[in-house]
C-alpha cells in the first residue's frame, strides 16, 4: 500500500496510508469499528477506487492482473452468496468464472468442513457455516494471497481453532495473508505481524516478536525494602527495576524465584509477588484510543496508555491526524 486516500464527500476514511504485507506470512489489520478497514482491503483488491495513492499486488494494481482470482482470494462479506442456491451450485458457479475446473467446488466443500451441507440452501446456513463458504470461494482459484475481512464472525470456538490452524499452515507452506479482525487474542496467536490504524492513518506496523519484546511481563515485588533489592539485583546483572507509586518493585527479566532468593540472601522480607502480562488487546486499547469516547462510567474506563508507560523500548506510533470534528 503507497500512500492509500479515500475520500467520501467531506469524510476521509482513509488518509495517505502506507505498508507493507511480507510473504510467507500471516498480517493482523487493525483498527477500531469505522477506522478504514474494509475500505483499504476493497481498494487493494479493486472494489473501490482510491481518492489518492495505489495498492500493488505482485508488484502491480490488482485490477492488472491477469487471472486475479488465481492469485489473490479475497473475503471481504461473507452474506453476499444468493440464499437460494446451494453450496455447491454456488462454488461451481464461481469455478466457470475463474476458470478452473469444477471439481475444486467438491474439494473445497470437504477443506472447510462443508461436505455434508453441499446440497443445502445458503439461506439456511448460519453465520459461521457462510463464513466457512466464503473462505472455500476464496479458495477455488488456489491463491497466493488471501485477504479476509473479520473471517472468524459467527464462528464456534472449534470454527476458530480451525481457521487459525488453516491459515498458519497456508502461510508456511508460502502462502500470504493479510487479515482483520476484532478477536485480537486470536490473532496475537496466530499473526507474524500487525499493522494498526486508527481513523484511516497508521498507528503502528511491527512484527509480533517486536511487539512481544517490547511489551516484556515483569514482576511486581512487595518487599519490606525495595531499595536495598533493588541494588542486589543490579549486583547481580539485573538492572530492569523500578520502584512503583505504590511502593511495589517491577522487575523485568528475572523470575520470581530468582528474585526470592536474592531477597532472602540479603535479609529482604517478601511479601509477595504477582506477574503481569501486557497483551495485545491493551496495547491495542491504548493507541487507539479516542476515536469514539463513550461517557465516562462509575465502574471503570478502558485501560490507556498511561498504563503501559513503565514498560520500556516500545514501538513508536504515530497519533493520526485529526480536524475538527474528530476526522482525519
């Protein structure tokens, strides 16, 4: 993507958006509801024509290449098959018009679990059984690239399991996919990298072993003097400690039982220690925060990114721009 725009009317869904999907790899797309999601992936495969900038695929726009279908498969609504024919009716109508022969529609029925409702109306499927329709559609021309829009809506827990099992063997075995979705931990268990945006500009593009590293847990340690532990642990090579407001010591990068045996060594009372994760839901949560702000409730807000500043050496993102009335 180079520098993708899109206007309508006096709205900029999105604003000069720039990244780059590495093959051979999965790529988690996300932003909050009306960010510009399902408008940048119907501009890269050729729906929607970009205000400004140009989406290559292959090094070259999607609407240049010459059997599209074989090359990129593409779920961007899964409610778009007719509801009155059947899944197979349905798939060999879309193998004539890529051109491929019809006993993929077969195979690609028993890929997604499907089989058995072959001669069922779509009308009668459930959401998750018509997004597993939409995946095999996808699927028919044998692409290198697969774009999805929220593949996992209406899904089981087991359809979940599936589709992330599916898609991380599609990319080791070469394939490429470039996904959205709201299940974030979903994808932090299955994506190799993440682009992220927040009205219609980019926030962040790392890899998840950035993100990971970046993100590190750390111990929080209640101890009777967390000054004297902390000096035992710079004696000992561990100077990732920094005493909290609440008097508690975070450590990063020792485990809890190390960190009781320096304190017991050096005559230190603990008190007890409790490890915490930053996941990807409240980084997240934190960089985008602020495009739509509920009122303020008694019981609690989101988590921001005041909750995240004692962690060191994370990613820079950038805040998006913004005019008056909150738009891009």
């Amino acid at each position: 993507m180079d520098g993708l725009t899109k206007t309508f009317g006096s709205v900029t869904a999105v604003s000069n958006l720039s990244f780059t999907v590495p093959r051979g790899s999965i790529t988690g797309f996300l932003g909050p509801n009306g960010s510009g999601k399902t408008t940048t992936l119907s501009m890269v495969t050729g729906l929607v024509r970009p205000t400004a900038g140009t989406a290559y695929v292959d090094g070259v726009p999607f609407g240049r290449l010459e059997h599209p279908a074989q090359i990129v498969g593409a779920v961007l609504d899964a409610q778009s098959a007719h509801p009155k024919h059947t899944a197979a009716t349905h798939l060999r109508a879309y193998c004539a018009a890529m051109g491929v022969p019809d006993d993929r529609a077969a195979r690609m029925l028993d890929l997604v679990g499907l089989t058995s409702a072959a001669r069922r109306r779509i009308g009668e499927f459930s959401l998750g059984m018509r997004q597993r329709l939409a995946l095999a559609t996808a699927l028919l021309g044998q692409p290198r690239y697969l774009i999805l829009d929220e593949p996992a809506n209406g899904l089981d827990p087991e359809g979940m399991a599936w589709l992330r099992d599916f898609l991380v063997t599609f990319a080791r075995n070469g394939g490429t996919v470039l996904i959205s979705s709201h299940i974030l931990r979903e994808v932090e268990q299955m994506a190799d990298h993440l682009v992220i945006i927040s009205r219609g500009a980019l926030v962040m593009q790392t890899s998840m072993a950035e993100l990971r590293n970046a993100y590190r847990s750390r111990v929080l340690v209640a101890v009777s003097d967390p000054v004297k532990l902390a000096t035992a642990l710079a004696a000992s090579g561990f100077t990732d400690a920094q005493i909290q407001p609440d008097g508690r010591l975070a450590v990063v990068g020792v485990e809890p039982d190390r960190i009781a045996a320096l304190a017991s060594e050096h005559g230190i009372t603990l008190f007890g220690t409790s490890i915490e994760h930053v996941d990807l839901e409240q980084v997240f949560l934190a960089i985008t925060a602020g495009q739509y702000t509920a009122a303020p409730q008694n019981f609690g807000a989101p988590q921001n990114l005041q909750n995240l500043q004692n962690f060191q050496g994370r990613p820079t993102f950038q805040q998006p721009p913004t005019g008056p009335g909150g738009h891009p």
